[in-house]
C-alpha cells in the first residue's frame, strides 16, 4: 500500500471485531452525554492522554482551539 512499508495483511475477522467494540463504545458513549449523564463522562477516559473538543467549522478554518481540553482524566 505505501512504499516502504510491509505491513502484514488484515485479519478481516479481528477487523470486524475491533470495529464493532469502537461501535460499540462510541453508541454508549454517545448514549452517555445525549441522557445527561455528564457526571459519568470521565470514565470514558484514560488517565494518560490529551482529550480535545473542537468545533468543525475551528477545524476547517484551521484553528485549532478547543471547546475542551483536558491533560488527562480527572
């Protein structure tokens, strides 16, 4: 696929099974917020990241400024 790169083939069956377990966090996550339940937001966080919340219209403009910006979980 890109020069220089020999990347074994997919394994399509734990591609699909990945892809459903980001599918399915993201609809718990999504059901999360859209229910109110901010309070539980943190725990779809991990303790060692950078979490940004950027607009779509900052992103197409080019800036990268955050809604919200967190170092970590807590």
């Amino acid at each position: 696929m890109y020069p220089g790169f020999d990347m074994p083939a997919a394994d399509p069956k734990g591609t699909r099974e990945l892809r459903f377990e980001i599918e399915e966090f993201h609809n718990d996550y999504c059901h999360m917020l859209d229910s109110g339940k901010i309070e539980s937001w943190p725990e779809y966080f991990t303790e060692d990241a950078v979490y940004r919340i950027t607009a779509r219209e900052n992103v197409d403009d080019g800036l990268p400024v955050g809604l919200v910006y967190a170092e970590d979980a807590a």
